[in-house]
C-alpha cells in the first residue's frame, strides 16, 4: 500500500465530518449485530440442547462457556451495536441536517467519542475471556464500561450543545423534528444517568473491592434510564417515517413530544424498583404495581398517536413503513408483556424466568432493532445515494418478523400456561426454529447491503415524495461535503 494511499484512508477515517463519523458508527453496528446474531443463535440451540453437534465443545459441560456466550451477546447487541446505530450513527448523520448546520458543535470530541469505542470492545472482549478469573473479570468489564460512559458523555454533551445553539434561523423548539427532540431528550437523560455509573465505576475500581450486590446495584442503576435513552431515539424514527408516508402530522404532537420527556424524567425514579429489591424485597411487587403505569401510560399515547395519524391518512406501505409497523407491533407486545408481569404481583421474582426474559427483548432488544432498520431503509438512499431493492428489503423483513415472534411468543404462553422451564419442550423447539429463521433474515440483509452497492441502483434526492418535509430531504443525496451553500432559513 502507498504512503499517499495510507494517508488517504487514514485521513478519511480520521475526518470529524458529523457524517463521516455517523458512517464509521453505522459500520460497527453492521459488524457487531452480525457476531451479536451469531452468538444468540448458538445460544438459542444450547438452551434448547440440541443442534450443536458441528460445535467442538458442548455447553451443558462446560458452564463457564455457556456463561460467556450469554454474557457477550448481550453486551455485542445492546453496547455495540443498538447504542452506536441509534446514539452514534443515526443521530450523527441527520441531526445538524435537520436543524440546518454543517457539523456538531465539537467535531474533534465527536471523534475523540468514536475512537473510545474499539479500546472499549477490547477491555470488554478481555473481560469475557477471563469469565473464570473473578477479580481480573471484574477489573477488565469495569474498564470497559468505565471507558464506554466516556464515550456516551461526550456525545450527549455534544448533541445537546449542537440542538439548543445552532438551529438556522426560524427552527424554534416548536419547529424541531420529532427525531430531533427524542435525541435531545434521550441525551439529557443518558448526561444524568451515565455520570452516575461513572462515579460509582471509578469508586469500585480505587476501592479494589467489588461484590456481586455492588455491581448488580451498578448495572441495574445505570441501565434502567438507559433503556429510555435507547427507546426514545427508536420512537423519533418511527415518527419521522409516519409522517412521512401519512403525509401529515402525527396527531397531537405537542403531546407525544411531553410523553417523550415524561418517560426520560420518569425513568430516573423507577430504578429505585433495584434498591428495594436488595434492600426491601418484601415490597419490590407493590412499588413495581404502583411505578410501572407511569411509563406504560405515556408509551400507551405516543402508540395511539401513531395509531390515530395511520387512521386518519391513507398511507403508502414502503418498506420503512413496514418496519415501522412491525416496531409498534413489537412495542405493543412489550407493553402487554409488561401488563402480565404486573399482574402475576411477583414480578420481582421473575427475573430468570421465560416470560420476563421475552418482556425485556420485546421492550429494549427488538424494538430498537426494529427501528434501526427503520430508518436505515428509510435514510439509506440519503446516505448513500442508492437504494435497495424492494423484494429483499421485504423478505428482511417479514424472516425477522416471524423468527424473533417465533422465539419469544412461545415464552409467553408457556409462562401463562404455568410452565416455567420450557427449553426441552415443543414451545423451546419452536423457539429454536424461530432463531433459525432470524438468522436468514441476517444473511438476507448482508444480501440486500452488497447487492446495493454493487448494482448502484441511483436513488432520488428524494425518493419518499411530497410526504418527506423535514431539511434533508431539501439536499441532494448524498449530500455535498459542504452541505448547506447557504444557511436554510426557516419560516414554517
């Protein structure tokens, strides 16, 4: 390779263009939710403890294995890949297009963001390879997530900054898009929430000392406003898409917009549902009653906003329209789901139990999986200037759908049949079939991606139509490395 090739590539990926950086977070996405995928189909088989004879090692005699496996493809999916495409990637890419400006307020720190990530995948990678070493376990995944929270400070500052101070002239807060707000509201909460695991990691790392109370403690303190941080984003995109193909307004959208900010200052009290249960478990089932509503509520109205705006338009079925449909389907699920835990009035006992385990993949993992491909679909010709053909986008997307309902609807029914343990029964065959076919949908997808950027199918600076109204939709696509000739000047 060239001096001048080398300096190129590395300059390229060095560049603190907004979107350069988007593309570098979308690309790790792409790489991690490949292995994530693999790793939960494997682990998918060895709960159900069968189909894993071309595997060297067995699970059920080696614990330690099965450990990791569950460990790391939670970890892959959640931190490296729905947080970089929705937090990083996404938000990267569209916010200053959106509000009319060049870049983010700090472009270096932005990068500064980006490049913490892979010391961050090393440290937690190191971290799983020493599952049987507890103390070096400990130090190794406190570092990493101590330099992930880094990375997820710096971002939230600098979307927070960038919203609020450089909106072009006439893009009031009352004129921001929905995804616009769900970032800035999801940004102030995660500001609250990550600096507060931040101080309790740098205490249990000078301490020397951490027990499992203490990190559980940590984790669950952390993660409870980080679901929100991850959802909040997810619902910004379905809205963007919405009203794209409805061709109008969501319905009361003033109202959705106060629901978003609700659920974010909401979900900074319910991680208290944790301190009782280790320090007062006898009354985790009536605070877990009494606080659950206060979310489930405002998600409940920004569903029926969607709802009301698709009755009340007659809307083009594109295929982010179909992934947005499936994201207010899985949704849905999650909030019933939810429902169902509330009402067996032990839902604090139920963390190792199937249905919880379906309850926390239908309202985190799926959901933001679902919107990812949303608005990757959605904003793929924008990115790229090309776009996908239309049959394998849908055979995605119809493979994913029935794989992962496949997976987890049979936990559900086998929980309000009374069955707790259900990997050796017909419902756990079902489920293993079910990850069978969300693991076509991956290949489909790793299709559909080549197959695009070899056939260079060119995509219209605007290919939704008169539906599309927000600013980057007003650019050409891909947009010119300086983006705005002239600062957009808002009037409606």
């Amino acid at each position: 390779m060239s001096e001048h090739v080398k300096r190129s590539f590395f300059s390229s990926i060095l560049n603190p263009d907004s979107r350069t950086i988007g593309t570098l977070y979308l690309v790790l996405a792409i790489v991690a939710g490949v292995i994530g995928a693999i790793f939960s189909f494997v682990l998918r088989l060895a709960l159900n403890g069968t189909g894993l004879a071309f595997l060297p090692v067995s699970f059920s005699s080696d614990p330690v294995l099965l450990s990791f496996m569950n460990t790391a493809h939670a970890l892959i999916l959640v931190f490296f890949m729905v947080m970089p495409a929705l937090v990083g990637g996404f938000a990267n890419w569209f916010i200053p297009l959106m509000i009319g400006t060049h870049n983010v307020a700090f472009p270096r720190a932005n990068l500064l963001a980006f490049l913490l990530l892979p010391l961050t995948i090393v440290l937690g990678f190191m971290a799983l390879l020493s599952i049987g070493d507890e103390s070096r376990f400990k130090f190794l995944m406190l570092a990493s997530v101590f330099v992930g929270s880094i990375s997820f400070i710096i971002s939230f500052v600098n979307f927070i900054t960038t919203i609020i101070t450089m909106r072009a002239p006439g893009l009031t807060l009352s004129r921001l898009p929905v995804f616009v707000w769900s970032v800035l509201v999801s940004s102030f909460l995660g500001l609250v929430s990550v600096p507060a695991m931040l101080a309790a990691l740098t205490e249990l790392i000078m301490s020397g000392s951490t027990t499992v109370g203490q990190l559980s403690m940590m984790v669950w303190f952390f993660s409870h406003p980080q679901i929100y941080v991850l959802l909040l984003p997810a619902f910004g995109i379905v809205s963007e898409i919405l009203v794209t193909f409805c061709k109008r307004r969501l319905w009361m959208e003033n109202v959705v917009i106060a629901a978003m900010i609700f659920i974010g200052a909401i979900s900074l009290v319910l991680w208290m549902n944790d301190l009782f249960q280790f320090e007062k478990p006898e009354i985790m089932g009536h605070y877990f009653k009494v606080a659950l509503p206060f979310v489930v509520l405002p998600t409940a109205f920004i569903i029926l906003s969607w709802l009301v705006t698709l009755l009340k338009s007659r809307f083009e079925f594109e295929t982010p329209m179909l992934w947005a449909m499936g994201f207010v389907f899985i949704v849905l699920m999650g909030q019933i789901s939810a429902l169902q835990l509330v009402a067996t009035g032990n839902a604090a006992n139920q963390w190792n139990q199937s249905a919880f385990v379906a309850h926390f993949h239908y309202i985190l993992s799926l959901s933001a999986v679902f919107a990812i491909f949303a608005g990757w679909y959605y904003w793929l010709p924008k990115m790229t200037g090309y776009i996908c053909r239309k049959s394998t986008m849908q055979v995605h997307f119809w493979s994913l759908f029935i794989g992962v309902n496949a997976i987890f609807l049979p936990q559900h029914l086998n929980q309000l049949s009374g069955g707790i343990i259900f990997n050796q029964n017909a419902l756990g065959v079902c489920s293993s079939l079910g990850a069978l076919l969300a693991a076509v949908s991956v290949a489909v997808f790793l299709f559909g991606l080549a197959e695009t950027f070899i056939m260079k199918r060119k995509a219209q600076d605007n290919p939704w139509g008169e539906g599309a109204l927000t600013l980057e939709w007003q650019l050409p696509s891909p947009p010119n490395k300086d983006v705005w000739e002239k600062v957009p000047v808002i009037t409606k």
